[in-house]
C-alpha cells in the first residue's frame, strides 16, 4: 500500500516538474526488486502525448543499452536478469543522447546527485556523453546543455550521507522521492 502511494506522489512530482514539461522524448524503466513502480507515468506520458522509451540490452557482455520505443500493448520478453523489456527492431532504437530525459532507478542516492545503481554500469555506459566534470568537480567552460537530463527515482529511504563518486559516474541532474524533488548543477 505505501509503495503504491509513493508512486502516487512521485508521479506527481514527476509531472510537474520543468524537466518533464520540457521533454518530448522520455526513456523510464520497469520495476522490479522494490524499484518505484512507474505504470502510472506510462499512462500520463501517453495522454501528455509525450515519447515513452525503456530500457533494452543490446550487449550484455559490454554493459551496452540503447533504448527502444514503448506503447500501451508493445509486446515484452525477459532478458538476461529476467527484466521485462520491449522486443525491438534496431532501426527504431535511440542512444541517449537522442532522448530529453531519462529516469533511472538506483539503489542509493546522496544530497550531492551521486547515485549508486545495481553495479553494472549500465546507465553510466550510455550516459557517459555527459561527463563533463573534470577531476576538479568543475565544469567545462562554454559546454553546451547536453541531453538527456538525468532524473533518479527513489524512496526518500535510499538516500545516504554521502557516495564515493568515481570519474565514470554520471551525476544525477535531479533526483525526486515520495518526499521531494531535488534539482542538482544548476538544473531547474
């Protein structure tokens, strides 16, 4: 029941938020593993009118995902970990940075925007277009706003005091729990 109301909450948020107000193309995922569940938001991305992407393994080997377009009724298999994914046909695939926002699941998150995931380093993989932190933890001068924004999804539970990031890690632009929506480097 309380993870049913978190969702509630969450998408809410979610909906609210400039980061969704101005994305067309949004890649989510599916839940599992006490994930927060989304199928609420597919719905609202499907009346907003807006583009719903999920998450497909394209290597698993190499830790590559790409993301493949996801409607009401889109056929779904298991892969390798036994998550549901769209069955897809490769030309209608999209790398990330063809997308506005991607929402990613985490095991842990920090006041900092460091995330922790479930260890593959699969979202740092096809996010790493966006590290544009060097060593200092400053920015780069004249970058251009790069896509998508990242958007971490959580119970207000997960968060820690504090994640060792490393320099492959892909810092969170926002991160929204049943509690809040926090918006990290700038980003409103």
């Amino acid at each position: 029941m309380e993870q049913r109301q978190h969702a509630r909450i969450i998408t809410q948020k979610i909906i609210h938020s400039s980061l969704y107000k101005h994305s067309q193309h949004i890649a989510l995922y599916l839940s599992g593993d006490g994930e927060v569940n989304l199928a609420h938001l597919i719905k609202q991305l499907h009346i907003h009118a807006k583009k719903c992407y999920l998450p497909v393994i394209i290597s698993q080997q190499q830790g590559i995902i790409a993301f493949a377009p996801y409607e009401m009724g889109t056929h779904l298999k298991k892969n390798c970990f036994g998550i549901l994914e769209p069955v897809f046909q490769k030309k209608n695939l999209k790398i990330a940075k063809q997308l506005d926002l991607v929402l990613t699941p985490l095991v842990g998150f920090d006041e900092q925007g460091n995330r922790i995931g479930m260890g593959g380093g699969f979202y740092d993989r096809a996010l790493q277009h966006l590290n544009t932190v060097n060593q200092t933890n400053t920015l780069r001068p004249k970058q251009r706003p790069l896509k998508p924004k990242v958007l971490g999804i959580a119970h207000e539970l997960q968060k820690v005091p504090q994640l060792q990031a490393q320099n492959w890690d892909i810092r969170l632009n926002a991160i929204v729990t049943e509690k809040r929506l926090t918006y990290f480097h700038g980003v409103e």
